[in-house]
C-alpha cells in the first residue's frame, strides 16, 4: 500500500517536469530578449559601454585594501533600512487589523481612516508630508522618516492580508478557545495567529518584495541607499545603462533572497503543524 501510494504521489511530479523545463526554457528566452533589446537599442544609440569600470562601484581599493564601492555601502543602507521597515509595517498592520476586528467602533473607524488615507495616496506624497512636516516637529532624522514612511505605507496592506488570514479561520476554532477558556489575546495568541500565518506568508512575501522596491523613493528625501548612490555615481561618471543594470541586478538579489527565506520558513510552518 505505501509503494503504491509512494508512486501514485510521485507520478504528477513526473508529468510536470516537462511543463517546469519548458516554463525555464521561456524564462531564459525572455531574459536573453530583453537583454539583446537593451544591448540593440544601446548600440542604435551609440552608447559605449565601459563595463570595465563596474567592479570599482562594488569594491574600490584604498592603500592596497579592498573596501566597499558606493554601491555596495548603498546596498548595506537599504539592507539596514528594509529590516526595520518590514519590522514596522508588521507591527503597524498587526495593530490595524486587530483594530478593525475589535468590537469597538472608535477603533474601527481609527483604522479604516488610516486605511483609506494611507492607500489611496503616492507614497512619495506621504513621504515628503512627514519629511518636511512632521520630521521637524518630532526631531527625526532623514533614516527614521523613511522607515517611519515605509512602514505606515507598507503596513495598511499588510493590515488587509493580516485580516483576511484572521478571518478565513473556522469559527470552530473560537468556539474550541472559548471552551478552553482562553480570553481573546490568548486565542490570537495561540490558537489563531499561528494557524493563519501559514495562510498569510505568500501575500506577505509578495508585500516584502514591494517594500524593497519602494524603499528607492527614499532617495529623494537624501537617504543614501542603492538608488541614491546608483544616481549619483551617474551623475558622476555618465554610465547610465552599467550602473542601472547593476542597481537592478542587487535588487534583484535581495528581493530573491526574501523569496527563497519565506519559501522555506512556510516548509517549516508545515513540517511543525504535521
């Protein structure tokens, strides 16, 4: 029985390896279209690459010792800042989704306030508010202010995930906490919020990744991240296309590693519930 079931379950992997090869297959095709787009339009344009200059924004050597390029202390900055923001957001949308759920009606209203305020407005918009505005009144500096905005701009989506995960749990699962004569911290606590995690993980990856791309408009309030540091060596040496392909690709990097981290704390997740 466990040999039939063993090959019964190996059997749709099997049918899929083709699909998965020649899903791979487009992937690079795609990419090597893009990249001979850029490479054609570069060389219609009479762009000279110099790509021979790129290492020297990763790592520069000062008195014979290597240190890090301007790109690469910008990448260390929007390493230092997504943290934090991420740390944020969760926070601000863990608060706003238990608000939202709370049968209090000030706490509700208080929470889709921030909610519409916050998603129907550009994050540059919200980001110069409460840099020129609200930075000065509270004494923040340049690095606080863009976690600050990150995290409230970030954190009303990660409210609405937060909620959606609360509420596809079966109201059986109250009932038994009721039972158990858990208060409703408690039964968040143990009982609901681990159970919905799992469900929430892939949307708030996806989340994740956004936060990292946003963190570039950041750079217009001088925070010296990727982006910043990427825009000032072009001002500097006229290498557009080099250094934003670099820039891309460090993005890049970042926001795969997030992916393959939450891919294996949801295999974790399962392995602890099974």
């Amino acid at each position: 029985m466990s040999g039939t079931q063993t090959r019964s379950a190996g059997q749709p992997g099997a049918r899929l390896r083709p699909a998965q090869l020649r899903d791979v297959l487009l992937y690079v095709l795609t990419l090597a279209l893009l990249v001979w787009l850029l490479l054609r339009g570069a060389e219609l344009s009479g762009y000279n690459w110099q790509w021979r200059k790129v290492p020297g924004f990763l790592i520069s050597w000062q008195d014979g010792r290597p240190a890090a390029g301007a790109l690469l202390r910008g990448l260390g900055v929007t390493l230092a800042l997504t943290p934090a923001a991420l740390l944020a957001a969760g926070l601000i949308g863990l608060a706003a989704a238990l608000l939202r759920l709370s049968a209090s009606p000030v706490g509700r209203v208080l929470s889709r306030v921030y909610l519409e305020l916050v998603r129907n407005t550009p994050l540059l918009v919200q980001l110069f508010c409460l840099y020129f505005v609200l930075a000065p009144i509270l004494g923040l500096g340049r690095m606080c202010t863009a976690i600050l905005a990150l995290g409230l701009f970030e954190g009303a989506y990660v409210s609405e995930i937060i909620r959606a995960g609360i509420l596809s749990i079966d109201r059986g699962q109250w009932e038994a906490c009721q039972v158990l004569g858990l208060n409703r911290w408690q039964s968040y606590r143990h009982v609901i919020l681990p159970q919905a995690l799992r469900r929430m993980l892939p949307p708030l990856t996806s989340q994740a990744v956004s936060l990292v791309k946003d963190s570039a408009l950041v750079s217009t309030i001088a925070v010296y991240e990727l982006t910043m540091q990427g825009r000032a060596l072009i001002a500097e040496t006229l290498l557009s296309f080099e250094i934003w392909l670099l820039v891309a690709a460090l993005y890049l990097g970042l926001t795969l590693f997030l992916s393959v981290a939450a891919a294996w704390l949801r295999r974790r997740l399962a392995r602890s519930i099974c």
